[in-house]
C-alpha cells in the first residue's frame, strides 16, 4: 500500500524520547492550533504537560480543509523534524452530505450501496482534511435501549461483518494515499453493544463462546478486508476495560488474529481506568495500556505525562516505544503525508465535491433503499393527484433529520418531510400542523384540536412521529422506547379524525409500537435519513420509489422484551410453535409473548412477492462438497420493486445449544412486474460451524434446516444432512 519511499527508520533515529512519545498522543485540534505558552483553560485543567505540545502526532474534532492546513502549517513549521499530522474524525454516515445512519443502511441490505455511501464520504472527508476515519462501528447488539445502536447494523454477526468489511474496502480503496480514500478504523473491540440494560458504557460480561461467535465476526471480517486501525471499546469486558484487557488486545487480537496496524485508545479510555476502579495512578493506566499493545492514547493525559518517564526508569523499554512509533510513522508515510501532509485537501475540492448534486443523488437512494415499510393496509402509495394533503406531528416540517454523529452535516443542509412533498408535488394545497411539541414533553391541548381538525379536512394525512435526535447516539440510552411524549395520543386523535393516514417514522433505533401498530393504517419508518430524507420519503409515499428495506433489529412489543433478536438459544420450553401455546411453564412473558412486533427481515413492499419454491440440489453432504439452494421469487404485481432473499440455518442437534435459526445468507434482486427471479446461494460446511462448549471452533454431523422467508415468518423449510 501507497508510493511513498519515505525512509521512516531513519526519521526515528533522528527523534528524541520525547519526540517519539509525542506521535502517540491524539489531542483535540482546539488544543493543537494553540502554542506552548498559550495553553491555559481547558488544555491547563486537563493536566497535560504542555511541553510536549509540539510533538504531538494527531488530531481530532477539526472543522473542515481551512482549519486542517491552518494547523498542518502552524505544526510542521514548529516541530523540529517537520513531521506532520495525522487529522482524524468520525465519519459515520457521511461527511457534508449525509446519509442514512448505520442501522438503516443495514435495512438496506445492500453491500454496493453502503459502498458507494462510503465512498462518496471517503471523498468528501479526504477533500475536506480527514485522513483517518473511526469507522466502521461494527458493534454487535441486541438491546434497542442503547443510544449507539443507530451506529451497528443491528442483531445479525453476517450481515454485520459484510457491511462492515464494505465500508473498510471502500473508504481505503487499493492505496490510502489516493485523495479519495483515507485510512479506516474499526471500533469498539469488544463488544461494546453488549453494555448490561442497553446503558452506555455500562459493564459487559459475556462469555467467549457468545463472544466469538456473535460479538467478534464483524470486527474479524474488518482486519480481514485490511482495515489499518483499532479502536479498543470503554466498555470492561468480563471484568477488565479492553484498553487493559489482555486476553482481548494480546491473545486474540495479536497472537490469534495477527493484527499490526495502529491501535487507538478511545476517548480517554486510558484515564477511564481510575473510574473503572483499575489504577489510581495515571502513570501505571499509561504503562497498562501501552504493554497491552495501545499505541496511541487520544485525549487523555496518560501517554503525555507518564510514558517518557516510565522509559527512562526502565519499566517500558525504548524498543517498544520505537515499534508504536515507527507503526504511526508507517501510518503517515502510507498516507502519503510526507510528500502532501494535506492528503490532496483543498478548498476548492470540499466545495464542489460537498452536496454536490451525484452526492445528494446517492443520499437520496440510500434513504430510499434504507425505508422499511412496517406496515401498509392498501392506503400507500397515496396518490399524486391528492387534492388537500395534511402534513402532522413534530416531524412534518423538521430538519433534524441527520441523525447522531452527522459529522459536518449541517441541520440547514436537510430536505424536512414538508420540502421533500413540496419537491415532489409543487401544486398540492398542503396544511401543516405539528400537532405537539418538537421535544414531546408539551401536552399541547390546543394543538391536538388543531391537528384533528386539519387532518378531518383533508383527503389523505401524512403523521410525521419519532424520537429527537439527541435521544440516540453515545451517551444516549432510553429506560423505555416507546414512542416519546404525547405522540401516542396524537396518533389516537388525528388517525380518529381521518383513517386515511399513513405514519412516517424518523428514530435512531427500533421503537415500540404496539399502540401505533394496532391503530395506524400504514407505517413507513424513515429511520434518521440524512440530507435528503424528505425528499425520499415523499417519493416513497407517493409511489415513485419503491420500499425494499428489512429490519435489522427486532422491534419489541415492550421495551421489557429487550434485549430481543432473532438469533436467539433454543430453549427447554419454548412458546414458539402451535403445540406450545397452552404450555404454562413456558420461556414467554405474560401479556405480549416473547415475538417480536416487527421482526429481523421483515419489510413490506408495494410489489407483491410471492416465494414460489426453494430447491436443494442435494439433501447430504460431506466436508468440502456444497449444497446448492435455489429460490424462486415472483413479483405478482404490476410494479417492479426490490426484494431481499434471505436464507436461514438451523442446527437441529449439537452439542451447545444452537440458535434456533441464523442467517447465512442475502441478496436483493430487483424484480420487474410479473417476472419471477432465481436466487441461488451455496451451502458448504464452514457455514456451519460454530463455537463448542470448549470454544472450538467446529461443525458437527447432523441434521439441519434450510428455510427463506424472514425471521418469524420462514418459509419452505428443507432438511440436510451432514455426514461425517
Ligand atoms: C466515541 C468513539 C469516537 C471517539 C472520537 C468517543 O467518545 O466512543 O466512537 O470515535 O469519541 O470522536
């Protein structure tokens, strides 16, 4: 990777002690653009020895190309060596322009689209300054009452690690020199969406066995597809923070996955480990992190004031220190940075490339693409030629729509649910009522009267719900995920008043919506869909684009169900199947069952597909032969739409218990009116390995299923059997 002939070795015998420790610190660019003497306020407070200010050998949270050269300049003319900056940020769904969060893009299941999403930011961030992003977020999760699964691509390790090696390969591209590709960086290992209650950064204790086979896949698939750096999660793992957790960071990240790139300390991880009650002393968290294989600490004091010192004493060697920062330097020579410390940036590049018209094309798609339809009765699409259009809710004329982590996204840049119809229909008479407060925490009364007259008057009633922003994202867990506020009551009001209503959600992770499922005659959950939403969500309401999104996270029927998915355990007395209903001893709860309101799969489309068959070419195998499984599909409508097939396992007999279904493998196919499509997927036996009681990893002779359909509802399941 990358052109560069830059002699890092021989930089590093130029460098001092401090100067080497200098390139494994990452500080906030607010403190970087400052010089030795200015550092009073929060750089002061923070406790850094600012005397290694000038060494420092990254940044963070830099806004745009002006900012980035301005402190590349400031930087490479002070340092002695001249070594220039690393400039870091979180690209999560889209740097200027943005599309849909990770959750939705999930929904897509479309690895193509999350490239070209991906790579579209990689050219915008990369013109903009960013030449390392933290991305993929490839978090397993299972509980929708943390903020941060808008971040994962939900409760499927498969389809995880495929969008996630997606985004790796397209953000870096063959050479992360190339201006319209910079560096990636998978986070947070390990399983950190498994926080106990859905509560950030709260305790995780699961054992290895689940570890491996559900939390560690995506990140694995990432290192595979080349990802240049790691980011070790806040989270403790089975009682140790992964910054210090060894068996994590040593045995299975080094030994066991042979990882080498440059691994990154979250966010003042390094200083967590006082809170987490491991050291007291910054300088021993300093000397954990950096033995256990940490070789850059971002933002906290750790590294800066101890790591020179703990050198000198003898407790870390020089050669150490000399491997992470030839690592970092290795880094910046791969970029390119020693002969164009600005990665191509420029001006010029950030402006025609951001929200230009092919970027705000692809946004529009992939929010598109990204849609689930819930739930649809007949009412949707509504049609063009309505005469009196009621636009309801907090979300009618709403821009926050970018959802958490919209990078340099700007809330101004968002078509709102209002422009995106005004778009698509100039010369429909459209009322808009926000029905109740934007925050929910308004009663509102007089606008619930307002709401029901407007949408008694009008012919057919858009009701715009959801969650605020700010209520997913880090730091951002919810004890209860309903529907936030009064919305609840609103949607009672205004559906009352006119039945012709279909319901457009924006939310940054499933909801519970057991009162709004029984009442609202259509459902189209937006997800937060970035820059163009408005305009995709009215051109899927009208008809001119076609639904095709899946869930990807179970919606509970209560937030007490949580965690749910799909993929889980069987158990001894299971309350699935008809022959169980009238079990009283069952692993159910009382009231709501323990299915899912909307489970992993589903999505409706206004195609209607029809699965005609599902084929295996063989009902036996042995290891190293294939089955050959094909599916036939018929569009029996007159409207071509997108359908995804998805394929299921089940191990009927191993010795773990197995889950009672996995999926292993996808793919969406288009599927003109009336045409039939064949899908074929290869079944070989690594598919169905798994972890044993003793963390093998392995597959056993037997029986198994094969089923398509989605997760509640499986369709033409076949058996197979595997010999020895
Ligand atoms: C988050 C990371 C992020 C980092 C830098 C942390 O708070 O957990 O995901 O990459 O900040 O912005």
């Amino acid at each position: 990777m990358g052109k560069s002939t830059f002699d890092t070795k021989a930089l590093l015998a130029k460098m001092t002690l401090e100067e080497k420790v200098g390139q494994l610190i990452q500080l906030n660019a607010g403190f970087i653009g400052k010089s030795v003497a200015e550092i009073t306020g929060p750089l002061q407070s923070f406790g850094f020895d600012n005397t290694m200010l000038p060494y420092v050998g990254s940044t963070l949270n830099f806004h745009g190309v002006e900012e980035m050269k301005a402190i590349q300049d400031k930087h490479m003319a002070e340092d002695r060596l001249h070594i220039p900056l690393v400039f870091m940020m979180d690209i999560i769904h889209g740097y200027r322009t943005i599309y849909p969060i990770p959750l939705a893009r999930g929904a897509s299941f479309d690895p193509d689209l999350v490239t070209e999403c991906s790579k579209m930011a990689a050219k915008e961030g990369s013109a903009g300054g960013v030449q390392v992003t933290f991305t993929p977020m490839v978090d397993y999760v299972r509980d929708a009452r943390w903020g941060r699964v808008m971040e994962t691509c939900g409760e499927d390790p498969y389809l995880n690690g495929v969008m996630g090696a997606a985004q790796v390969r397209a953000f870096q591209g063959d050479d992360i020199s190339d201006p319209d590709h910079m560096a990636a960086c998978v986070k947070h290992f390990a399983a950190y969406g498994g926080a106990e209650a859905g509560r950030d950064y709260n305790t995780v204790e699961i054992s290895e066995r689940l570890l491996r086979e559900y939390y560690f896949p995506a990140y694995k698939a990432c290192i595979d597809a080349g990802v240049t750096m790691l980011m070790p999660s806040f989270n403790s793992l089975n009682g140790v923070p992964s910054i210090a957790n060894e068996w994590l960071l040593q045995d299975v990240l080094k030994k066991e996955w042979k990882f080498d790139g440059v691994v990154i300390s979250d966010y003042n991880a390094i200083g967590e480990l006082k809170r987490h009650g491991i050291t007291g002393d910054a300088k021993e968290a300093a000397r954990m992190a950096f033995e256990n294989g940490c070789d850059i600490d971002m933002m906290s004091v750790g590294y800066g004031n101890h790591l020179a010192e703990l050198v000198r004493e003898g407790t870390i060697s020089e050669e150490k220190i000399d491997e992470a920062v030839l690592k970092v330097l290795e880094l910046k020579k791969a970029l390119g940075l020693f002969e164009d410390p600005y990665h191509g940036a420029s001006e010029e590049k950030e402006k025609a490339l951001c929200l230009c018209e092919e970027h705000r094309e692809i946004a529009r798609r992939a929010a598109e693409e990204s849609a689930v339809l819930l739930k649809n009765n007949g009412i949707l699409p509504l049609p063009k030629n309505v005469k009196k259009l009621a636009l309801i809710g907090p979300f009618a004329d709403n821009q926050e729509i970018r959802g958490s982590w919209g990078c340099n996204g700007k809330t101004e840049d968002c078509t709102s649910m209002y422009m995106g119809i005004r778009n698509l229909l100039p010369d429909a008479e459209i009322t808009v009522c926000r029905g109740c407060s934007n925050y929910f925490d308004e009663i509102g009364e007089e606008e619930f009267e307002e709401a029901a007259r407007i949408a008694s008057e009008a012919d057919a009633v858009i009701l715009c719900l959801g969650e605020p922003q700010k209520y997913s994202g880090e730091g951002n867990s919810r004890a209860d995920i309903t529907l936030p506020g009064v919305q609840d009551a609103l949607a009672r009001k205004v559906i009352a008043a006119n039945a012709n209503t279909a319901v457009v959600l924006f939310n940054g992770r499933p909801l519970v919506l057991k009162e709004l499922d029984a009442i609202a005659p259509a459902i189209l959950d937006m997800w937060f869909p970035g820059t163009e939403g408005g305009n995709a969500a009215a051109r899927l309401l009208f008809g001119d684009a076609n639904p095709s999104g899946k869930v990807t996270m179970s919606f509970p029927k209560a937030t007490g169900q949580c965690p749910i998915y799909y993929n889980h355990p069987s158990t001894g007395r299971p309350k699935r199947y008809p022959e169980d209903q009238h079990q009283p001893y069952a692993s159910s709860y009382i009231g709501c069952g323990n299915l899912a309101l909307y489970p992993f799969g589903h999505g409706l489309s206004y195609s209607n597909f029809v699965y005609e068959s599902m084929e295996l070419d063989r009902t036996s195998m042995t290891k190293g032969e294939k089955i050959a499984v094909t599916i036939r599909v018929r569009n029996d409508s007159d409207r071509a739409g997108k359908e995804v097939v998805q394929l299921y396992m089940h191990d009927l007999y191993a010795s773990t218990v197995r889950p009672i279904q996995s999926l292993i493998g996808f793919k969406k196919v288009e599927i003109g009116a009336g045409e039939t499509a064949t899908v074929t997927f290869e079944v070989t036996e690594p598919m169905l390995r798994f972890y044993d009681a003793k963390c093998n990893f392995v597959s056993e002779a037997g029986e198994f299923t094969l089923s398509t359909g989605y997760a509640d509802n499986l369709l033409f399941t076949q058996s197979f059997f595997l010999n020895e």
